[in-house]
C-alpha cells in the first residue's frame, strides 16, 4: 500500500482523501439515521454521585468563605435623613414642608466613622417605596431622543412629560422629569471633603446612549415640577446623575450612585454631611438614606452570598455522606439483576 | 397472460352445482319497485355523450380524496388551524399585542404563532398533494373503451362517462361499477376477486343477462344500444336493483350483473360491461369513511395540564389583578412621578376596575409563558423527525418490494410505545396467502420431510434453550441424567431441521409445492407398498377440483387458476408427482400421467358426470368421474372431521393412522384436508343422477336444499385415502414477531373474514393455538334456530361465554392456556349492547382469541369494544379495504404496504412492508418515542413554569403593573433559541437502551403500556421541580441583587443587570437540567446544550453590539456590565448548582434504592458485563419475557414441560429421584 501510495500522484491521494471523506460521510449519514451514533452513556452510579456532590460541596465552601470575608471588610455608613430633615412644626404635615418652596430644605448631620475606610468611598442616595419599576415610569422616555435630541420628537411614550406649551421638552418623560434633586456636601472638621460627580455612570451610556450634542430643552418648565432640573448649557452625555437616574432599578428600594470621595477616612473621624433635602417622598411615605460604603471586588455589604454558597457546600457534603451511610448500610451492586423487575416476583411471592 | 389464451370457450355453468345457476325467467312484476324516488337513475348504454348534459349529467369518473385544492386551501386550512384552541389562544394573544395592554412587543407574539400555523399548513398541504398524486395515479389508468363503430380505444379512467362500454383484461381492476353484459366464457360467467372490498381471498362468480350473451365481440357493440334504470348511487354493496330495457324487453338485474369498481378480474380473460356508477357514486367511494383524525394518549393527557396550566395562569393572573387594584386605588395616586391617570387609561385609580380588566389581559399575555406557543413547534418537529427517522429505519426495509415504513402521520409516534392490544387481520397480513403442498398421508404412511416454519422454528428455539440450561446446570432434575434423556431427541429433530434448512437453499422452489420426500418423488411411489392407494391419492388431487390449467407457450409448464391457493397447490403437487392435469373440456378433465415404467406420459381422460362443489357449509367436495375403463369413481376431499363421519364401515383402515397424522399437522400448523373415494356401480350412479338432475332443474327457495340433500346420498359410505397437509405460506418472521410481541406484553387478537377451520389453522401455525390449549368456541347454530327465535340465540350464546367464564375461573393449572374462537354470526349477537362486556370479559381472559368470518364492520366495531371496554391502547394491522374500518377504528392503524390494494394503507397511520416489522416499530420505536416524548412535554413544562413564575413573582415587585424584569428579546428568543434545541434532541435523540437491547429484553415495552413516564405523580413532580427552580432563580438573584453594589467601582444593579443576571441563571439551570435528564449523548447532544448556553452569551454579546437604537438598556450589559463582576458567575454557578441538585440526588436515589430495568441494563451495559458474563447475559435476556401463554416460547415450554414429565416418568421408574414433575419453568 505504501509503494503505491508513494509512486502515485498527488492527485490520486487528493481523490483517496475525497473518496476517504465521502465514505465518512455516508457512514455517518447511515449512523445518523440508523440512530447508531457513538454516543456516550453516562450512568449515575453511586460513587460518582456522591464524589460528585462532596467535590462540589468542597469548592463552594471555600468560595463563600472568601466571599464572606469580603462582604465583611466593607464598611458602611446609612443614614436614614427624610424625618429628620423635617423642622419640628412641620412633622405632622411633611408634605406641605416640602411642597413649600419658601422653606429653607438645608439639614445637616454629623456622622461618627466606625471604621478605617479607605478610598474610593461610595456615596449612594437610597430610595424605599419608589417603583421606578412601574411599566408606566419604565416607558416613559424616549432614548432616540436622548441621543439624537429634537430630531427624534415622536415623544408618544414620554406623555404627559412629552411637551409644555406646545413646545417639545428634551429630555422628555417621567423619567427625567422626576430625577432625584437632593445634593449632599461632606466636610470633615472644617476642610469639605471633596465630592467627584464624575464617572458615576456607565461609560457606555456616557458615550453612546445620551448624545453629547443634546442640551435639555424645556425642561422643568410646566406647571408641575417634578425633580430636579438641568443645565440647559451641559449636553446630556455629561449630566451623569440623570444618566445614573434614567437607569431604572428592578426593586422598589434600590440605591443609586452620588459620587465619591476619594480620601480615606479613619475611624472615630466625624464628619458633618450638610443636605438639601427636595426629593418628595412623603406623599408616598418612602423613605431617604444617605449611604457611605467602601467596595470590593464583591461589590458592597453582601453576606448573603458567601453564607448560601457556604451551607450550600456543607449541605452538598452532607448529603453525600448520607448517600454513601445508605450506600454502605444497603449496596447495591452495580448491574445487579436481582433488582430487574422480572426478578422481583418470585422473591416476594 | 400473454402465453394463456389457449383454451376454448366453456361454459363454465356446466361444472357448477351451486353457485351459478340460471335465474329463473323473468318475473316482469317485480320490476314495477323500480319506480319513484330512490330508483331514478337512467342510463343510455353506448351513448356516453347523452350524459354530458343535463339532467342525466351524473359525476365523472375523477376521484378525489384530497381535503383541499388551489382555491379552498388557504381558507379552509386557516380555519382548521384556528379550530385548536390552543391556536385560537394565541391567535387572542398576538391581536391583542398590538394594543397598549400588551407587556411586550407584538412581533414576539405574532412571529412565533405565524411560524406554528404556517409549518402545520405545509404539512397539511404536503400531506395533501400526497394524497392528490395517489389520486391521480388512480385517474390516470388506462381502460379500454368502445369509442365508434366497435373500436376499442384507452382513455384514462378519469374521462368515462356513464354509459361507456369498457372491456376489461384479466388481472385488470374496475375503472367503476360496471353491468357485466358479457365475458370471454360463452355463458358470460367471469370471477371476480373482492379483496379491497371485503377481504375475501375465494373468487366471487358474476354473471351476464342471457339477452347480452352475444355481445361478445369489438364489433358487435357497433350498433348496441340499451337503456338501464336503477338505483340511485348507495354504499350497499351487496344489493343492486335495476331493469335493463334491451331490444324493447326489460330484463331485471340484480348484484350478480354487477361489477364493482376496485374489484378485480381473475381467471378470465375479459369481460364487456356498461358504466353504470362513476366517481364518487361508485359502491365502494360511497363507502369511503372521512378518517378520522386520531389523537395520542399523551397529547390528550397533555391537553389536560394545558387545561390545569391554564386554571393556574388565570389564577395568578388573577392575584396579579387583585394586587393590582389594591396598589392602583390605594397607592397610586401618591406616586406623583407616575403622573397617573395615564392616557389609555390602563393606570387609573379613578376607575380601578376598567384598569383591572386591561391588567387582567396584560398578566394573561406575560404570564403566557406557562403555555408555550413554542410546545406545540417543537412537539411538531420532533414528532416529524421521529417520522423520518421510522421511515428512514433498514430494519424495516423490504427489500424485495423495496418498501420501506412509513409513518404517514406523525401524530401517533410515542402511541406506538403504549399499545396493549393487536388486533391483526389473517390474509395478506399473517399469511401471504399462499399455499404449499408440504406433507400427506397416504394409507397410513406419513410423506413429506420438510419441517413447516412452526417446526422449524419451534425446534431451534428448544435446542436454544435447552442448551441455556445445561450450562447453567440449574435443570430440575440433575444435568447428567437429563442430558441423557433429553440430549438425543431434540439432537434428533435439530439434524432433521437442519437438514431441510439446506434443503431449502439448495433446490429451486416450485411455487406452492415444498414437498420432499424421495420415496414418492420422481416415480419412487410405485415401489412403495400401496402404490394402488397412492395413485388414487393423486388421481383425488389431479382430478378433484374446478380450475382450469393454462400453459407456458414457452416452457410448456402449465399452471393452474384455481379458485382457492388450496386447490392450485394440490395440482401443482400432483403435477410434481407426475399427473400433470393438462385440459377441461366441457365434459372431461385430461391428466397427463407419467409412470416410471415408462418415459412418454400418457395422456388419460377422465369423463366429469358430476361436480359437487365446495361451500363453506359442506366443507367438502366431490366429482363422479369415469375413467378410461368405465368405472365409476366418486372423488372427494374435504374437512377431516367431515370426511371421517362419511367414512364406510370398510374404508375405515387408515383411519387411526390418518387421525395422528392429522394432529401432528394440525400442530405444526397445517391446513389439512382428507381426501376419500368411493367406487360407484352404473346404476347406482344412474338412480342417483336422476334425482340429482331432477334438484338441478328444479327452482324455488328449496333448491339448494334439495341438492344439498341429494349430494349427502351420494357422499357416503367413503373409503379413506389419505390425507394432505398444505402450509398456508406465513409470511417471513410472522410466528418469530408474534413470540416477542408476546412476550413484551401484547394481547394478539386475529380478525378474519376466512372460515373458522383456515383461522384455527394459522392460530396454529403462529403459534396463537397450541395443542393443548382448552379452545373456548362459541358459536351459533343458526340453522337450528328459526329466525325469529333471535332471543333464544342470544340465550344460547350468552350461555355458552358464561360456561367459558366459569371453565377458566375453575381452572386451578397456571399454565392452562384458553384461547377464544368465535364466528362472524355469532359475534353479531355478541357485540349487542347487553351482550358485549360479558364477552369481552371472556375475551381479555383467554390467551388468544381469533374471530373468523367477520364482516369489514364487526372488524371495526369488535376494535372499539376492544378499545373503549378496555380503555387500553389497541393497534390494528391489516393489508385489504375490508380492514379499513378497523385500521380507522383503532387507536393506531397499520397498513401493510407492498401488496396491490392501497386502501388500508392510505386509511393507516403507519404503513409497513411486513408484519414482522410490527416488532421494531413497537419494541424500539414506539418505547422510543413515548419515552422521548414523555420525557420532553415533562421537561417543556419544567422549563416554562421555571422561567414563567419569575415572571410573576417579579409583579410583586412592581407594584403589579405588568413590567417584566427580562427584555423582550430574551422572552422571545428563551424559547425560539435559547431552550428550544436541546428538548428537541432530547425528543428526538433520547434512548434509555440502545435498539438492540429492546429487542432482547422485550419486557421494557411495558413501561409504556403501564405509563411510568408519563404518569401525574412524575408531571406533578417535574412541575414542582419548575416552582422550585423558579423560586431559587428569582430570589436567589433578588437578595444578592437587592440594594448593594455589585462592582468593585461601586455601581448598583438597575433592572437590565438584574434581568439579564436573572436569566443567565434560568438557561444555565434548565439546560443543565436536561443535561441531566438525557442519558444517551452524541456529539448532537453535546453541542446543542453546549451551544445553547453558548447562544445565550454570544446573543448578549451581539444584541449588546447591535444599534442601540433598536433597544438601548442592554446596550453592552454583557462585555461592560456584568462580566467584570465576579459575583454576576458566582451567582449563576450557585444558583445552577442549587436548581440541580434536588433532581439530582433524587434520580440518584431513585437509581440506588429503586432502580428501573432500563437503568440496571445501562449499568451492565455500561460496565460491559453483557460482554463478559454471557451466561447472566442470556439468562437475564430469557427471563424478561412477559408470561405468556401464546407464542413459540410458550409452546416450547409446553413441550419442554410435557417431554420432562415424560422423562421423569422414565427416570422415576429407573431410580430414586423424587422431583416432582414439569415443576421447571424457565
């Protein structure tokens, strides 16, 4: 065979290789519809399934004791400021208070550090009882419009926040109408601690979702004001908390990005926050935070996972040496055919 | 046919007694009835062009079976789509997602219900232009027609009109109901074989009017000219009544003139006949029934969580609804960023009802995914695949006919898998109709070596088992001595059979005769002892019978058309013996008979006086010859029984001899008949012709009775000859497919319309019946009872299945096999309303039962006794029109393909070349795909009720309002892409055991009969393992998803990160939930649930990439969101692992602690000990059989049983052992 195939052309090897190729193929098409593909057949045989539940439950219990560990290291400060940021004549009736633009909405609050946080620290404004969720708010805006700005004006969705005056507003919707306005400003002993507003949102959106040409327009301008306003002069890719903002949360209570401050700081450190509180949530009685949190590569203050994958993991582990304790007290050998069904009968009659 | 037409014209109503006379002149009152309404129809024979207009405009002769054509398709295929009510659902659902209610987009609703009616309308239409091509295949044949001045020409059947004269050749089918007015006999007899339209195999014998006798000839219809009036078109198709005005005389016609369409000519050579009923007006297309559209058990069972799925949507959607009022009324208005009411109207808490109602169809829509459009794609196109992969099947290829199976509607697959009852037709289905001359008895000696299929076969399987059992050493009685006295009789009949099995290869089949025995062959008889007996048994078989030999002009060889394969076989074997029947003339038969002593055969004739023929009351039949020495003989054969009560006193010397010849063939499954003779003096004969002339002549109701008396005088006193054993052919495998059905569980029942003797016959030779088998034969004895003593008949039946319940409740011997034999007349009384549970009950107890002589209807009507009294699966399989009924009937209708007749196939729902396919498509296919399907509608409702509750939990959430947390697209695609691939390899791919362990262990089958896939505690289960697997999903993700930052830059999961998370999670847990569930992987498997998690990342990649215009929140969510974010995988490996791991701890402990067969057999298999330990292999491999009393196994084991008693009693006498007798029972 080898002579031949070393005297031969390449031709006739190339046409081997075809013929070769075409008889695989038919064998294959002949496997295929014969149902006689090789095929693997897996069996559940009881030292695989308990090795297979003890190596699983031995990777996640390490898994959730760094998890753990790292949810642990965050520090977070909450501060819950909407009925304390209400004055004493007011607090029966906190909805005039904020409905009242002639009140002063200033508060201020000092904060104890519990413990060494080290920068970046997170600052989020956390809303309760807000369903930014609703599918009414979810489709209300118009992200043509945001990144193209006047000339996508077919605002149908964004009604009532559509247009004021006959004039179109940009951005339109609930949404952006309703944008959080309370500012927070932080100071420790007298120095303020400076507050990057920047890079908060994602940079996509910054970049490709909200045009870098687009100003608002007409906004805030009708008889009902709902949050806060904007700019006219800043294109909307870098007005970052309305970016932060338009991204709606999938929960009635969610935290949202302010800012960060970029200094580390040390326990038993005490800062005064000074806030403007002009969010409405009293008409629904939700509630405001103010969160301070470090990260890690978890993200924030999460127990929770670590603990599921560690009790998963032990749980894993113990029921594989339930199996293997039946397994031992009660053997089956494998393929044994005393279990086979015509087996059966005789032995219990 | 070309070589035939040697042979003068006959009168073929001198060789008959009973069946053709004369009718009587004509009674010209009673052609008054055909008047008025009912009997209008008027024909003009030869004047075709006459009805081309109207009134006497009748149908032409073009024939549709197809539901559509060009112009109604479109409608009435739509309409039919949207009769479904699922389909009427999602029709609702896709109009009303594209109003403002609707949660998501309409393109998500619209596409996939477009795709579903869209794929079920081709397969209409294709299965459509099927059944239009088989149509025209019909339309387009060829008949000759008298088109002017007595030429002949063809025309396509579709172009005769009513009125056209037509001849039609021999072996040529009826373009239409013809009037028969004349044939190529000159009393213008011609036979007719019903086959497509009752079943009968025996031919029929019609007769032309005297008047039209001589229109017997092209040129003579020139001139002819006749008007019918008769019947308006029915489906009766015993009954005719017409009068044909002919010369200006009216002549009455009855059914005997009557040749029906799809009936065909035999052993004549043509025949003349006037169109009467064209179309669809012709007697067998008004019998034509719709079939009727079948449905699975499964896909009903199905139906029913479809209804309890839908309870439960309307329920949440319910909740949802409630909810929903309580936050719009109460909460919404203080949610000034809501800016509530909204335009539509769909938040208004001014009017929280009308919103609640809009809501209500809102959660209905979003809810949907609980009932999944997409189910009843994937079900299609597994089902079709399933088809394909049935038809595409070698094992079930004939390759002679070079059919291969064909499962024409893919509906029924996985009802394959669950049958319990076979209810099969004999002829052309067990049987291939064909006869051989096999074995006989002359004066007492057996000839005939060659061993009948049954005891070929019967022999093989024993020495099989036999040999099992020495080695396994674990025989009743200790291995040495049973060797000893076993070993040499089954050594003695495996030589024999093997033996013949050469034989069988080496020699040249004659067709009908397998007879070998060198001591009659090739003129050996004349040395054997009673050579005078044996002649005379030859003569018997050359001499005895009504057909007509036709010669070879090429070869010389004649051969026989006969009425019945019987007769055929007899004289081909007498030809073979060398008495080579050669010419009828009207008065004589010549047989060309070859002695040894010399070379030249000499030609005798043998003078006929008188025919006595056969009819199934008689069972016998007899000729007066005289020979060529002027002796008179008379020659008869027929049923044993009969014979031997007409025995003489004197001719009675064979007799005891005969009888256990008669046995023996009769357990080996032979037809048998005896044959007998009787020397006659002149004037006995003279005195007796007298009378007999004087019956023949005579007319009125009496007649036959008067010939039947007098034929009774002359047959009797008879002197036994001899006996023969013809093997009514099976066909290939029957006996060996019967056995395994057996024992997977089946109950065969065998519907015939063949004559009880022949039924029980072929019960023997399938082994259905065996010799010992108490037979429980219920009957009526109708002659006895007047007619309108119906009351007393149906006591009597009643009475007779009462003592046969009472003999098996009796019954103390486990092994006491019963096997039920009842006949068409009896049966009518049988299946009355008060009558049929009592004889079903019967029925369901005995091993075997066998209905013979049934009509076409009983067949369909003892079918849905079967099915609806047992309320189990029943399969009928036949191969002629007369089983049509019962193939629609049936849960699943299987034709057998291959053979002429196409009505039972185009009524089937599975075609299939041999019944021994049967054993394949049911054993490995149907176990197959009721478990592939079971598997894949439990899974699908996993997967939807998995992800669709998330849906639902999620409103909570949001207020009710109806927002679901998942983008559209991935709603849309979840079931199109994401999901859709691996449940359908699982419905297509899936196999517990591979297709040859099916076959070895029977047994499996009855996990479908018993339904342990598909049962409520495993849909239940499965559903529960969805609310679980959505529960885990949906708040796993929520609580680590809740307020905190998921990143390491401290940003927040919004509703996109936390849906998109969500679902990474769902198609990772389901898609490795069927990981698990599958337990046969090709690479095929590998890569579709693979590539569906694959898909899913891939989608979000490009969907992330795509313009952002089209839908900018999962703008790059993949790549820039949530891969940076270690706990987005953690959370999916958690939350998959979580999802699993119930299903999988329970199929491991359900695999430890309860194992089902298929899983042991996938271990052994699996660690290869079938391989290693073959002894445990094939032990196991015999012990799966089901119980069963019918069947070889089953008979072998009686014998087995029977031979060791017999031994036993040897041993016992010898020595001392004490086992206690036919206690082994393997």
């Amino acid at each position: 065979m080898e002579m031949d195939g070393r005297s031969s052309s390449s031709a006739v090897i190339e046409a081997d290789s075809v013929s070769l190729q075409q008889s695989r193929r038919s064998k294959f098409i002949h496997q295929f519809t014969q149902q006689s593909l090789p095929a693997c057949k897996p069996v559940l045989s009881p030292p695989f399934v308990i090795s297979v539940f003890f190596v699983v439950g031995l990777i996640f219990i390490p898994i959730g004791i760094v998890a753990l560990h790292a949810s642990r290291s965050v520090v977070e400060i909450v501060y819950r400021y909407d009925g304390e940021c209400v004055p004493e004549p007011y607090r029966s009736n906190k909805l005039a208070y904020i409905k009242d633009d002639s009140i002063s909405k200033n508060c201020s609050k000092s904060l104890k550090i519990p413990k060494h946080m080290k920068a970046p620290i997170y600052i989020y404004y956390q809303l309760d009882n807000y369903y930014q969720n609703h599918r009414r708010y979810v489709k209300s805006r118009n992200d043509k419009q945001l990144l193209h700005g006047l000339k996508y004006h077919d605002a149908s969705s964004c009604h009532p926040e559509d247009a004021n005056h006959g004039h179109p507003i940009v951005p339109c919707g609930l949404i952006a109408w309703s944008l959080f306005n309370d500012t927070y400003s932080f100071s420790r002993g007298v120095v303020d601690l400076k507050v990057n507003r920047k890079n908060i949102a994602w940079k996509s959106d910054r970049e490709h979702k909200f045009g870098k040409q687009v100003y608002p327009v007409n906004f805030q301008n009708g008889t009902l004001i709902g949050g806060a306003n904007l700019d006219p002069n800043i294109p909307l890719s870098d007005q970052e908390d309305l970016i932060v903002w338009m991204r709606t949360s999938a929960l009635p209570t969610f935290r949202k990005l302010y800012g960060r401050i970029e200094e580390d700081l040390d326990a038993d450190d005490v800062i005064s926050v000074n806030l403007f509180n002009n969010y409405n949530t009293y008409s629904f009685s939700g509630s405001k935070k103010l969160v301070l949190s470090t990260s890690t590569w978890l993200g924030g203050h999460n127990d929770f996972l670590g603990i599921a994958y560690i009790s998963i993991g032990t749980s894993l582990i113990f029921i594989a040496f339930v199996f293997l304790l039946l397994h031992v007290n009660n053997p089956r050998p494998y393929g044994d055919t005393s279990n086979l069904s015509w087996n059966w009968k005789p032995i219990s009659s | 046919m070309a070589g035939g037409r040697i042979r003068a014209k006959l009168r073929r109503s001198n060789l008959y007694t009973f069946a053709c006379h004369r009718p009587h002149p004509t009674e010209e009152d009673k052609t008054d009835e055909i008047e008025g309404p009912g009997y209008s129809r008027i024909v003009h024979c030869n004047k075709p062009h006459i009805h081309e207009i109207k009134p006497l405009k009748y149908c032409t002769n073009y024939i549709s079976t197809t539901k559509y054509n060009f112009l109604t398709f479109l409608p009435k295929a739509i309409f039919e789509q949207f009769r479904r009510v699922a389909n009427l659902y999602f029709l609702l659902a896709a109009a009303l997602s594209l109003t403002p209610v609707s949660p998501f987009g309409p393109m998500s609703m619209i596409a996939p219900l477009a795709f579903v009616v869209g794929l079920s309308m081709a397969k209409e239409a294709l299965e459509d232009w099927r059944r239009f091509i088989q149509d025209m295949k019909v339309n387009l044949r060829k008949a000759s027609v008298h088109k002017e001045g007595g030429v002949f020409g063809l025309k396509p059947w579709m172009k005769l009109r009513v009125g056209d004269i037509v001849k039609v050749e021999k072996d040529q089918f009826f373009p239409a109901d013809l009037l028969l007015l004349s044939s190529s006999y000159e009393d213008g007899i011609c036979y007719v074989e019903t086959m497509n339209l009752d079943g009968e195999t025996n031919l029929k014998v019609k007769r032309a009017l005297e008047v039209t006798l001589s229109l017997d000839d092209d040129p003579t219809f020139e001139g002819f000219d006749a008007t019918i009036r008769c019947e308006d078109p029915n489906p009766n198709l015993y009954t005719f009544v017409g009068k044909l005005d002919y010369n200006s005389r009216v002549h009455p016609l009855d059914p005997n003139q009557i040749l029906l369409r799809d009936s065909k000519l035999r052993n004549t050579a043509y025949v003349y006949g006037v169109v009467i009923f064209t179309g669809h007006d012709s007697k067998v297309m008004q019998n034509a029934t719709k079939s009727p559209s079948k449905r699975s058990r499964i896909e009903k069972q199905m139906d029913k969580i479809i209804y309890i799925l839908f309870s439960f949507l309307v329920f949440i959607s319910f909740i949802s609804g409630v909810g929903f009022i309580v936050k719009t009324k109460n909460d919404l208005p203080h949610w000034w960023y809501l800016q509530v009411p909204d335009r539509e109207g769909l938040f208004d808490p001014n009017k929280p009802l009308q919103s609640a109602f809009y809501h209500l169809v809102t959660a209905l829509m979003l809810y949907g995914y609980l009932i999944p459009i997409s189910l009843y794609v994937s079900i299609e196109v597994v089902k079709v695949l399933q088809a394909i992969f049935i038809n595409q099947d070698l094992n079930m290829y004939d390759e002679e006919s070079g059919t291969p199976a064909q499962a024409r509607t893919s509906n029924l697959n996985e009802e394959l898998g669950q049958v319990d009852t076979i209810l099969s037709d004999k002829t052309g289905t067990l049987t291939c109709n064909q006869m051989d001359f096999l074995k006989c008895s002359i004066a007492g000696t057996a000839y005939g070596t060659r061993a009948s299929d049954v005891e070929l076969a019967a022999a093989k399987q024993m020495v099989m088992d036999m040999d099992g059992q020495g080695q396994n050493g674990n025989g009743n009685f200790s291995e040495k001595n049973g060797h000893e006295f076993a070993g040499p009789e089954i050594q003695l009949e495996t030589v024999i059979t093997s033996k013949d099995e050469d034989a069988i290869n080496n020699k040249n089949p004659i067709k009908g005769f397998s007879f070998e025995d060198s001591r009659l062959m090739n003129g050996n008889w004349f040395k054997e002892p009673n050579e005078n007996n044996i002649l005379l048994f030859f003569r018997i078989l050359s001499l005895c019978h009504t057909a007509i030999p036709e010669q070879n002009q090429e070869t010389g060889v004649f051969t026989y058309e006969a009425e019945s394969p019987d007769e055929g076989a007899f004289l081909v074997a007498a030809r073979e013996f060398g008495f080579e029947f050669c010419k009828r003339t009207q008065s004589s038969v010549f047989v060309r008979e070859k002695y040894p002593s010399s070379q030249e055969p000499t030609e005798r004739e043998f003078k006929v006086l008188a025919l006595l023929d056969f009819t199934s009351k008689r069972k016998r039949m007899s000729v007066i010859i005289r020979d060529e020495k002027d002796q008179i003989l008379l020659l008869c054969k027929g049923a044993d029984s009969i014979i031997f009560d007409r025995l003489s006193k004197n001719g009675r010397m064979y007799e005891e001899a005969t009888r256990k010849h008669l046995n023996e063939y009769g357990e080996a499954g032979l037809r048998t008949l005896a044959l007998a003779y009787k020397k006659l003096s002149e004037e006995e004969y003279s005195t007796w012709n007298d009378e007999f002339t004087k019956a023949k002549t005579s007319f009125g109701a009496d007649r036959e009775a008067n010939l039947e008396r007098v034929s009774d005088l002359m047959e009797k006193d008879l002197i036994l000859v001899g006996a023969t054993a013809v093997e009514d052919k099976l066909q290939k495998g029957v006996p060996q497919c019967i056995d395994k059905l057996a024992q997977a569980g089946l109950k065969i029942w065998v519907l015939t319309g063949d004559k009880m003797e022949t039924a029980i016959n072929i019960g023997f030779a399938c082994s259905l019946l065996r010799q010992g088998m108490r037979q429980i034969c219920i009957s009526s004895n109708l002659d006895a009872i007047v007619q309108d003593c119906r009351q007393a008949a149906k006591e009597d039946i009643l009475q007779q299945i009462t003592n046969g319940t009472e003999m098996i409740k009796v019954e103390k011997d486990p092994h006491a096999a019963f096997a039920l034999i009842i006949d068409g007349k009896t049966l009518t009384y049988a299946l009355e309303d008060d009558m049929k549970h009592h004889f079903l009950n019967l029925a369901i107890e005995c091993a075997s039962v066998i209905c013979c002589r049934v009509s076409p209807k009983q067949k369909a009507l003892v079918t849905r006794l079967v099915k609806e009294g047992t309320g189990k699966i029943t399969l009928a399989i036949g191969d002629g029109a007369n089983d049509v009924g019962m193939i629609q009937e049936a849960d699943i209708g299987v034709g057998i393909s291959g053979c002429e007749g196409m009505q039972a196939v185009m009524a089937s729902d599975f075609a299939i070349a041999e019944f021994q396919f049967l054993e394949r498509l049911l054993v490995v296919h149907g176990h197959w795909c009721y478990k592939r399907i079971a598997q894949m509608i439990c899974y699908f409702f996993y997967k939807n009720i998995a992800f669709g509750l998330t849906i639902f939990y999620f409103e909570a959430f949001a207020g009710f309002s109806g927002q679901s947390v998942y983008d559209d697209w991935y709603m849309l695609l979840f079931n199109v892409v994401l999901t859709s691939l691996p449940v359908i390899s699982l419905g297509v791919f899936e196999q517990d055991v591979d297709s040859e362990v099916c076959l070895q262990f029977p047994a499996l089958y009855q996990q479908g009969p018993k339904n342990l896939f598909f049962d409520w505690q495993r849909i239940f289960g499965w559903m529960a393992n969805g609310l679980y697997t959505s529960l885990v999903i949906f708040f796993l993700n929520i609580v680590i998803f809740y307020d905190q930052a998921f990143r390491l830059e401290g940003q927040t999961a919004d509703m996109v990160a936390v849906g998109t998370a969500m679902m990474t999670c769902v198609i990772w847990a389901v898609n490795v939930q069927i990981a698990l569930t599958m337990s046969h992987f090709t690479w095929i498997q590998h890569f579709l649930i693979s590539g569906s998690i694959t898909m899913w990342y891939l989608f979000l990649l490009v969907y992330g990439e795509m313009a952002y215009s089209l839908r900018v929140n999962a703008f790059r969510v993949l790549i820039e969101i949530l891969a940076p974010a270690p706990i987005y995988w953690s959370t999916t490996l958690l939350v998959t692992v979580l999802c699993n791991l119930p299903y999988l701890a329970h199929i491991s402990f359900q695999r430890s602690f309860k194992p089902l067969d298929h899983h042991i057999i996938q271990e052994i298999k699996y660690s290869r000990k079938d391989i290693e330990d073959g002894h445990m292999w094939s032990r196991e491999r015999s012990k799966a059989r089901q119980k069963t009393k019918i069947g070889f196994t089953a008979r072998v084991d009686a014998k087995i049983r029977q031979l060791k008693g017999r031994l036993q009693k040897k041993y016992s006498t010898m020595s001392t052992c004490h086992h206690p007798i036919g206690q082994q029972q393997t």
